[in-house]
C-alpha cells in the first residue's frame, strides 16, 4: 500500500525465480549427499538425481552445469551439515576445554545417529577419493583440514588454560579424529563394543 | 620314463585344465582387488574385468559364477595379500613384543607402498560397504574382526611377558588399528606431517 518500494518489489518474478532456484538447488545439493554416503560420490550423477527427484535433467543440468559441480555442492553442503551440528551449537560454551568436549560430545552424537544415511561423509568421501587426485579429492582434503585446524586451535586455547599439556595440540587433534572415525566404523558396522572402547580412549585423551 | 606313474600321469589334460583354470582364477581375483582399491567393490564387475584383461565375460562367469563371488574372491585375495606381506613374515620374530612391533613396522610398510594402488584394500571397502549389509559387508567384518584378534592375542602375549601392561590388549589394538588407518588416510592425501604423527603415537603406544 503505502509502504516504500524495494528492488524486490520492482521485480517480484526474478526475485521469486531466484528464490526458488535456490531451495531447488540446496535441496537437490542435499539429496546428492544422501546418495553419495551410502553410495559414494561418484554414485551421484544428473541423472541418478532426476531420477530420484522426480524432476527434468535438464533442470538439475541448468543448476549445476556439470555432475562434477553437483559432486562439488553435495561436498559443500555435507560441510555445512557438520557445522551445523557440531561445531556451531558447541561455540555458546566458554572457549578451551569445555568447548573442546561440547564438540567432541556433538561428533559422537553424529557417529550415533549421523545426519547421513550412509553415515559421516567424510569417512566415506576421503576413503574414495584418497587415491583420485583433482577437484574433489582437493574440497575434501580442504574440509578435512579445516576441521583439524579448527580442533587444534580450540585445544591450545585449552592448553593455555592449563589443561591438556605435555603434548603437541595437533598430534591431540589427529588422534581424536583417527580413534572417532575408528568409532564411527565400528557403529557402521554394528560393533557396540568399539564404541564405547573409542569413548573411553578420548575421554582419557581428553581427561586433565 | 621309468618313473612311477601319479593320478595327474594318468589325466594330463584335465589337471592341466584345472591348473590354469586355478591360475586364471587367481590373476582375476587379485585384478579385481586392484580395481576395487581405486574404484571400490562396486566397480567390480565381470564387463569391466573382462574388457581389463582381454578375456571374454563368459570365460569369467564359468570362474566365478556371479558378480557378487568375483567381488567375495576380492576381499580374500586382499586378505590373503596383507597376510603374506604383514603377518606371515613376522611370525618368525619371537612371540611378545618384538612380534608386535615387526607386525607394526610391516603395516606402516604398507601405508608408505600399499600392495593395492588405491592404498589399503580393508579401508577402502570397510567406509564403502559399512552401510550395506549383506555377504559382502560381512566378508569385510569378519576380516577386520580376524586382524584385530590377531593383533589382540600378540598384546596379549607381551603383556603376559610384562610389557604393555595397564590397559586392555582389545583397547590397544583398536587405537593401533585406528591410527594406522589415519595414517594410511594420510599418506593418500600427500599429508607426511599426518604419517609421521601416527607413527609418533604408534611408537609411544608400543613404548615398554
């Protein structure tokens, strides 16, 4: 009525389009890594998703232009999903040790129930693409290490409150992340036991 | 000449047959670990060894009957592979803790110059098949399972020798198992820094 026009209001079906284009492509980003951690990346193709999705190649193709790009988007919203879940509910707690196990603990929640049908994305996607170098391999490897940059820094905030000394923060950071992938197999796989014996190796890696 | 006759005298054409049919068998089975190790076992499949080796489909199915036995005689060929280059030569090592640390020593041989050229056979398959169950999975657990008594039996035997003592020999095995695998994760993604490390807490688990 009376209120100011945005540029939103001059072009009501572009902006609309946009919008739709969007949640069409996340939703169609998500689907493919559902796929891909039960099935692997390379199972994630055009036309596995059309087909899945109930929608055109062609449209999935306009989105994404190449299965490549879709392979790369499925890798970029499996990051985003991750975050989502464990890192950014954990940074509310105080920085150091507290905020190290809200994140450890929200990792084992992701080995107990993951957001993934096929179970973490990352375990599955490193042990696929470890031996094929090129674009995917490279955004996998990136997530990979920013998680362990990320872990690093939060355990030397720990270390400079005191807590976990006496050993280097990185090899800390590659030994929690080796024995949760370890857990995280064993839950694939149905071994409680290797669960729980992982559980205990971290919370001894992480006990002061 | 005058030698005494044997069953294979009497039948040459037949043992001979069975011989190659044997040979055959075997160089198929350990191609399809290689594909599998770089592509996964879903790779596998008796079009795309036939195309490989120059050999018609027909000729692999009488071998293998299916594609699923051609995918099991994968997981056994890997199996009998990691024996021979990891377990059997230790085993003339002294039981205890020089056996054990000759098992590691050869593992680590395999994370640095992997007898598959996707790297570890067992890694690969265990995050490609952890979602599905079924003969294939279970092939790949109970390697896993028979490796991990195995390594538990020799901790075992050195604690019993009084090194190692103060933790559980399951537990030490896992954590052996699960920095090992992230090493040979490493390795694969060009990471030294990463191969070194869990060599590092390798080292310090085995320190007596």
């Amino acid at each position: 009525m009376s209120e100011p026009k945005t540029a939103g209001d001059q072009q009501p079906g572009a902006d609309q389009r946009l919008a739709k284009g969007a949640r069409s492509r996340a939703s169609i980003a998500r689907h493919a890594a559902d796929v891909a951690s039960v099935e692997g990346l390379t199972g994630v193709s055009i036309g596995r998703l059309a087909t899945d999705l109930g929608v055109s190649k062609s449209g999935i193709a306009t989105l994404f232009g190449s299965k490549e790009s879709l392979q790369l988007a499925a890798i970029k919203v499996a990051r985003e999903v991750f975050t989502d879940a464990v890192v950014t509910p954990s940074m509310s707690e105080p920085a150091g040790l507290p905020r190290l196990r809200a994140v450890v603990e929200r990792w084992f929640g992701q080995v107990a129930a993951p957001a993934f049908p096929g179970g973490c994305f990352r375990v599955a996607t490193i042990a696929e693409f470890d031996s094929r170098p090129g674009p995917l391999r490279d955004a996998i490897a990136a997530d990979s290490r920013d998680f362990a940059t990320f872990l690093s820094n939060e355990i030397r905030l720990a270390q400079e409150q005191g807590h976990l000394t006496g050993r280097n923060a990185d090899v800390i950071a590659f030994e929690l992340g080796a024995v949760i992938a370890a857990a995280h197999n064993a839950q694939q796989m149905g071994d409680e036991w290797g669960v729980a014996t992982a559980r205990s190796i971290v919370d001894h890696l992480l006990s002061d």
